[in-house]
C-alpha cells in the first residue's frame, strides 16, 4: 500500500503549468490493479470549477455546482481503489465506490484507454488543454504522466516512487575513503561508532565480517534495519541467505525490496549502497557490502570510492529516502533459514594500502537519487571548464541503441575543449562479448581522433595494480567536484533504479579522488585487434547518434551478468 508521504510529493511537487487557469497536469490511465478502478487526473489551478467539463471522446466528467479547486486537485475513477494504491483518498470520484468522497458528474463512459486514448479540458464549450497518448507520449503501465517544468516526462514517474528535489547542505565534515585500501577501517569504525541506530540500504551482502559487526551493534543495544533488493542479477546467492539468516535470528531486521514474484517492485532494482549511523552520519559507498568491494585490510579488491559525511542534516534526508523505501506492498521480510552460520571468510591476494582515508570539512554536498535527480550528473558534467574525469564498471547505450546522454554530456564538453577522460573496466565479463567495454573505448577513442577532441577512454589492467576490477561510479569536474555515486552508465541505473551518490563540491575531496585516478590511468590494458574507422572530416553531433546505433548494432539489451 502506497503511504500518504508518497502523494504528498506527486501533489506538491507537480510544478503548475505554463499557462493561466485550470490544466491537467499529472494521469495515471494504466495502474496495476486488475481493471484499473484507481485511474486518476490531476488538476492544478485556482477558482471555481464551475463550467469545466473533461473528456476522453467517449464520455464527460463536470463537477458538482459550487466546487472549487486551489492548488492540486486528484479526479479518481474509484476512491476506494485509488486509496488501496495510494493510502489516501482522492478528491472526487466519478465511478462511485464511497460516500466518503464526492462524485463527478459523468455522462457515457468515461474509462483512459491503455494504450490509445486522450484527455481534454473544456471551459464553457472552448477547448483549454488536451493530450493523447501515443501521439502525444508513450504509454506504460504503472506510469504517472506528468509535466515538470513545461516538460511532459523528463523521466518515467511509477507509482510508488518517490520525487525529492534537488537540495544543497553546506558547512559539512566527511572522511574520504576508497577501496580496497582503506574501506574496511572506516566502515568498521562508522559501525562500532554507533549508539543508538543503524540502517543499511545495500544491493548485495555477503561480507561475514560487517556481518558480525552489525551483530555485535544490535547486541549492544543498537536497533539495526537491513534493506536489500529481492531479486539480484542472478537471483540471491546462498552465501547471502545464509548471513542474512543469522542476522536476522539475531534480531536485526532484515527486508526485501522486490521479491520474484511478489508485489510489483518500485523500482527495476535497489542498487543504493549506504549505511545511516544514528540519524547523525551517513556513509556512502560505490561497493557493496560484499568482500570484494570491502576487503580486509591488506587484501585486494575492487576500485570503488566511498565517503563517510559527518553532518546530521544529510543523515536526515537519506533517513527520509531510506523511510521511503522500506514501506510498501513491495517490501517483505526475508524467510531466515534454520541453522544457518555465517559464511566462512573468503581468500584474496594481498594488497599495498596506498590511500589511506582522508577527513576535510566545510565542504558542500548535494545529494544525488536515482530516478529522482540523477539529472545532476549530465548536468555536473555540462558546468565542466576544464578537466572531467570519468571512471565507471561500464558505459552502455541505451534502449533500442539510443546513444547515452551522460556520453554525450562527456563528447560536448570535449567539443568545448574540456579535457575528458574515462577509465572503464577490463574484467573478461565486461570485455568477452562483440558489444562491451573494449569497443565502447574504440569508439569514443577514434571518434576523438577524427575529430580532434581532447577526449580519451582507456580500459584498466587490475591485474598489475591488486585491483580485482573497477567498480566505481564517479565524476571529478575541474578539480573541484566529485561525484560518489552507486549510478551505472546505462539508461536503468539513473532512469529506473533507486540509486544513491552525493556531489562533494571540494578541490581537496577533488586533489584526493584524482590521485587514485591516476595511478589507474597508468594501468592500462590494451587489447589488439580493434578496427573501428569513422570521417576523418569534422562530425556533427547528430552523427553521434548514428554511428552509436549503427556501430552497436544488434547489442543484447538487458545483458544480465553480474556487473554490479
């Protein structure tokens, strides 16, 4: 069941139209109960209604005489449905279910279509807004249609997520840290730091020591909540249920978003990766709590970046994104097993600390959520002057091949002169198909080269660094912003999964992060045989379209393996 937290963002959050009067500004004409009784409109304006008529070219809804509307105001087919959706009830009501809301008047049968219908808004006779989908807008199930800034779906709206707005904290104090060299130590000591409460928002856990670090917290009276996504890539392994079985008998609680075949989930994944420690300190991390992405001390792992941010405020917000998450129908508790133990510790090579963590204060931080203000990031990158700095898993295209927005943020500030870099992985699972991350870096490598852009991709060699793979999600702009994000270059990481990363806006965070960018740049690996020839004439940016799609070419969307 949807929460009234929920409504109150869709309500108060839908900017009002660019026009004067009454529009439409938000509909849902395919929501997920069988049917769809919870169908909805949403109005915004001021005045009486008195005269305003809609409809779908079958049937007319017109309000009762006297009504008024200030602000937002929510038409639902069937109250009652639209309350088992959402846990409020609407406005108005057209297909009667209750007396507790009032009824339209209708004429005929006014139902939205699925897939092919409109909505028009008439003041005496005189037409004041209309839309059709698919004319207009492609339709989806689950999807509130909404227009933002003037702009009908700048992302896909489903229902049940949320939509917090961008905000900035300034004054802060946080600890910089990156993997495998000194993550272990301060997510020990955020860990053992904490004295009243701790939630955990992870996409995979299997790591036995944060295990028994959660377990010794709730022992010493810490009330300790995990949420983790149901349904991984590849579906939870053995060695999770286990550790989350004897967490959980421990009493931690411990739940699910998504589970396979469940209540419809959210999101695509939760792929978020933070630790909230007493309402006071959040830790946020590229890695999940796993022992390849946390390692003990002096061992290898992955390349990831993480932050530990000392400022209640922060903790605050990500305590309201994490309070959202975890109610809902698509939230359920794990079935523990019985006898289960916590998995044995894993073996890895050793590994030289080289980066040991770094404290800096007075910074400012802006948060960053998937689908919610991911927008940031292409955004951060479009403010770059200089110098971007781009090192992730993997860049891919997007749905039907269309080329990567985030990309072509990074083509466009070559093309203004900034000097872009990008480090992906070269782990076999990320170079061993026709379409990965070797030919990505061919691509943008040449198409640098016929353009003369200061534009380079390398892929990293791990190997020679005790580096198991790259696993960081992050940005540095002119030496003076970062990004630490869990946000993968693909079109589900920002458009469709809840994700998690801050902008720490700092030239030392920024000295820090770079220092462990270079000594990958140095790393490289290079592999023979790629022969990817394009104009060696000036190339508009329309072609950057074209030679994507073309280049990638019968790409396997949705590729499944474990990449996170």
């Amino acid at each position: 069941m949807r929460t009234p937290l929920l409504l109150l963002f869709i309500l108060f959050f839908i900017p009002v139209a660019a026009t004067a009067g009454i529009t439409v500004t938000a509909f849902c004409p395919d929501p997920y109960l069988p049917y769809d009784p919870d169908e909805f409109i949403v109005l915004t304006g001021e005045g009486s209604l008195d005269g305003w008529t809609i409809t779908d070219g079958e049937g007319t809804l017109g309000f009762p005489q006297g009504s008024r509307i200030n602000g937002d105001l929510v038409l639902a087919r069937q109250a009652e449905a639209y309350w088992t959706t959402h846990g409020v009830y609407p406005d108005f009501e057209w297909d009667y279910s209750t007396d507790t809301v009032p009824n339209l008047i209708h004429t005929d049968n006014f139902i939205l279509a699925n897939t092919e219908d409109e909505i028009e808004l008439y003041h005496h006779g005189t037409r004041r807004f209309e839309i059709a989908w698919p004319r207009d807008l492609q339709p989806r199930e689950g999807q509130i249609h909404r227009i933002v800034d003037g702009i009908w779906n700048p992302r896909p709206f489903m229902i049940g997520q949320s939509d917090f707005s961008p905000i900035q904290f300034e004054g802060v104090s946080a600890t910089l840290f990156v993997s495998p060299d000194s993550a272990y130590e301060v997510i020990e000591q955020a860990i053992s730091s904490a004295e009243r409460s701790i939630e955990v928002s992870v996409y995979e856990f299997t790591h036995p020591g944060i295990g028994e670090l959660l377990i010794e917290a709730q022992n010493r009276g810490v009330s300790v909540r995990i949420l983790l996504e149901g349904s991984p890539v590849g579906g939870v392994s053995p060695e999770q249920a286990a550790l989350l079985s004897v967490l959980n008998q421990s009493g931690i609680s411990v739940d699910y978003m998504g589970v396979s075949g469940g209540e419809r989930s959210r999101y695509r994944f939760l792929h978020s990766k933070y630790l909230i420690i007493d309402s006071e300190s959040l830790l946020l991390t590229s890695e999940n709590l796993k022992e390849s992405g946390i390692p003990l001390p002096g061992y290898a792992g992955n390349r990831g970046w993480g932050v530990w941010i000392h400022d209640a405020r922060l903790a605050d917000y990500f305590g309201m994104v994490y309070s959202e998450d975890s109610i809902g129908s698509d939230v359920v508790p794990i079935s523990p097993m019985r006898n289960a133990d916590i998995p044995a510790s894993g073996t890895s090579d050793a590994h030289t600390q080289r980066y040991s963590p770094l404290f800096i204060e007075g910074v400012t931080i802006i948060p960053v959520l998937s689908p919610d203000t991911s927008h940031l990031v292409p955004e951060m990158i479009a403010g770059a002057t200089r110098t971007v700095e781009i090192q992730q898993a993997y860049i891919s295209n997007w749905t039907k091949n269309a080329p990567n927005p985030w990309l072509d943020a990074a083509i466009d500030a070559a093309r203004r002169g900034v000097k872009v870099r990008i480090i992906l992985d070269a782990s076999w699972f990320n170079i061993q198909d026709q379409f990965d991350n070797d030919e990505m870096a061919a691509f943008i490598n040449r198409y640098a080269d016929a353009d003369g852009l200061p534009l380079e991709a390398r892929l990293y060699q791990g190997d020679r660094a005790g580096i198991t793979k790259i696993h960081t999600k992050g940005v540095i702009v002119d030496g003076n912003s970062v990004l630490v994000s869990s946000i993968n270059w693909n079109e589900n990481s920002p458009m469709n999964n809840r994700e998690a990363g801050v902008i720490i806006e700092d030239p030392d965070a920024a000295t820090y992060y770079l220092r462990v960018f270079e000594e990958d740049w140095k790393n490289e690996y290079r592999p023979a045989g790629q022969t990817l020839a394009i104009p060696s004439e000036g190339w508009p940016k329309p072609a950057i379209a074209m030679a994507i799609l073309l280049f990638f070419a019968g790409i396997i969307l949705g590729k499944r393996i474990r990449k996170d």
